[in-house]
C-alpha cells in the first residue's frame, strides 16, 4: 500500500509527545487513519472511527484547525486536521448531530483569521504611519507635544532662562523708554481674548538692534532697536511680532524639536515627568533658538492683526524691517534670527490692504523724548 504524505497529526497514549502524522480519509462511515511506519508504535497500518464516536472543536497554534477527539480502545485520541480540504470534506460527510459543533468551531476560525488580520493591519499600519510621520508629520508630533505640555511648565522654563539672561545685563527698570514699552504692550495684549500668558517685557540697555521672545511670556527689547526706529509705531511693530511668537508658542516648539522624535512621542503619550529636567539643560540655548520661515510668517501676519486690533498704525512694521534690511545689508543682529525679504514685505502689505480701513490712535508718549533719553540723535540714527 502506497502511503502518501500525511495531512493530518494524532495523538494519543502510545505514539510520541509530538504526534503521529498520517494520512486521514472521509469515509461515509467516518475517519480512516493510516499511519507512517515508524509512528505507529503498536504496528497497526491504519485506524478507523465512525462519526458517531467522535467530537469537534477548533484548536491548534493558531486555533485555526479542525480537532476530532474520540475514545481508542487504548485511550482517548486527538486528531489535528488542518489541510482546507479535508475539512471540507469532514463538513459535508458528518452527520446533522456534528453541525452545530461544525459551524462553532468554523466560526472561532473565522474569528481567529479576522483577529490575525487586523492585527497585521494594525501593525503594518503604525509601521506606516511611523514611517509617514517621521517624514511628512514631524510637525504635526510636534504640535501634539506642545498641546500637551501645560502653560505654567512653559512659564518656568522662560522664567528661568530670562532671568539667567538679565542677570548679565543692564536693565532700565524705569524711564521714558521703559514707560513707552510698557504702554504699547498693554495696547496689544489688552486686546487678546483669553490670553494665558502675563506677558514681562523687559528694556535692555544695549546698542545691539535686537528684540527676542522667550516661551512663556518673556521679552526682551534693547534700547539699540529703539534708537534705530524712527517713530514708535516700528517699535510696536517688532513688539506684536515677538508677542506672537509666544502666543502661537513658536519658542516651545522649537524646543520640542531640539528635544527628538523619541521625546517627542513621550510627551505625546502622556510621560512628561522629566520634561522640566531636560528643558532647563537647554539654558541659554533658548536665546539663541532660530524660528524656522512659517513660523516668522505666522508671527508677522498675526503680529499684524495685533496691530490693527490695537488701533495701532500697522506700516511701522513693515517699514520698520524694510528699513533695516536695506540699509543694513541683512547685519542688523535682529535679521540673524527674524530673516527678512521682500517676499515677507509683499506678504504684510497684502494682508493689510485685505484688512478692514480704521483711524489708527496716537500713544501718549512723545517718541522724540524717548528717543533722546536714550542719546539717540534726530533722523534715526543712535
């Protein structure tokens, strides 16, 4: 008798731990189980058991295979039958008493398959989405992350590295400048609807052109910008775009960045716990920290709706960092950080003209006098 290879595994109390192959028939009768012959260790050829005898259920690894069980006259056996079309074979012989335990054990089958395959799609799934994320949505991580990081951890990590900084300055905690500073940011910030930043602005005595935002609400001004512009409207100009850096928490996203992918999931995910640690270790980093071109277009056009919101005369913007990119040739320390070009310009300029006409209000400062507290000389020049 020609054996041919074996479709099926048995077990039972005389063939070995790991079973029994053989070759198992559907018979009208039932199952027919021929046996290889170094399995069969009581040197029968073949096995067979009726319908009648047997039970079904699903089982195996996977639980995707058909088991028969029944009692042999040595004890009970178990029969593994996985190949689809002996199965089928097994559901159209048996008789109407096998088929509810039939269409049971099809259904935990089918359930089995279903679980493995959304479990592959789940995995080849978050592998995709992982790979599309670190390259089209590292930004959109990132703008998880900082949603998830509270306002007052951001404070303290500004707070901190501000007074680091100021602590190395000269700081003019009173005058016709700081007075003038001071009242053209409540004209701003008065006008921001449930603003969670108390903002600190700062006067730093220094030639240098330059204003800067700290995440948090921190900002400082140095008297070398205010020498350089020519009426206060600029001034409050570089002041709405430095507002908005922090309120559209430009400041915190880069730092986010700074922090990595792995960092980044992290907080996403909820473990925030050492965030705090790692940010202070950035320390003066955060002076130095370079906005990338959307987000110094985002400050400008939103800086300039502040502006207009505060009946602030918007052109010092625009003049102001047109002015200083022409006849400084891009060295004005400011343009290090806050690159201007004429593409900018022509974006504010359309933004304005799109924006409703109004009667802009004068402050109540006399920017000359402020000026000359600061030695600056008439014509613009410190």
């Amino acid at each position: 008798m020609i054996i041919s290879t074996p479709n099926a595994l048995c077990f039972g109390d005389e063939f070995p731990a790991s079973g029994a192959p053989c070759l198992a028939h559907v018979e009208g009768h039932g199952l027919t189980m021929t046996f290889l012959p170094d399995a069969d260790a009581c040197g029968r050829r073949s096995e067979s058991v009726p319908f009648s005898e047997l039970t079904v259920s699903a089982g195996g690894l996977d639980h995707d295979q058909l088991v028969a069980t029944w009692a042999g006259a040595t004890g009970q056996r178990t029969l593994y039958l996985k190949n689809p079309d002996l199965i089928r074979a097994f559901r159209q012989a048996a008789p109407d008493r096998l088929t509810i335990p039939l269409e049971r054990a099809a259904e935990q089958v089918r359930q089995v398959r279903q679980r493995r395959r959304i479990v592959w799609m789940l995995v080849g799934g978050t592998l995709l989405a992982s790979v599309l994320g670190l390259w089209f949505g590292s930004d959109l991580l990132v703008e998880l992350a900082v949603d998830r990081i509270p306002v007052e951890w951001e404070q303290k990590l500004g707070e901190s590295a501000y007074h680091d900084f100021l602590a190395r300055q000269e700081v003019m905690k009173e005058g016709p400048a700081v007075a003038a500073v001071t009242e053209m940011t409540h004209r701003m910030t008065d006008t921001i609807a449930g603003n969670p930043y108390t903002f600190d602005i700062t006067v730093v005595k220094s030639d240098v052109v330059n204003a800067f935002a700290l995440p948090g609400g921190y900002i400082v001004v140095f008297t070398g910008l205010m020498k350089k512009a020519e009426n206060s409207e600029e001034v409050a100009g570089v002041l709405a775009h430095e507002l908005n850096h922090v309120l559209q928490r430009h400041g915190l996203e880069r730092i986010v960045k700074q922090l990595g992918f792995v960092a980044v999931v992290s907080i996403v995910l909820g473990n925030q716990q050492g965030l705090g640690g790692v940010m202070k270790q950035l320390g003066i980093e955060l002076m130095t920290l370079k906005f990338g071109r959307a987000q110094e277009t985002e400050a400008d056009l939103t800086g300039l709706q502040l502006l207009h919101r505060a009946k602030i005369d918007p052109n010092g913007m625009i003049t102001f960092f047109q002015r200083l990119a022409e006849k400084d040739d891009g060295r004005v320390e400011w343009f290090s950080t806050h690159p201007m070009s004429s593409a900018r310009a022509e974006r504010l300029n359309a933004e304005l003209t799109d924006l409703p006409k109004q009667t802009s209000e004068p402050f109540t400062f006399d920017w000359t006098n402020v000026r000359a507290s600061l030695g600056a000389q008439a014509g613009g020049s410190p």
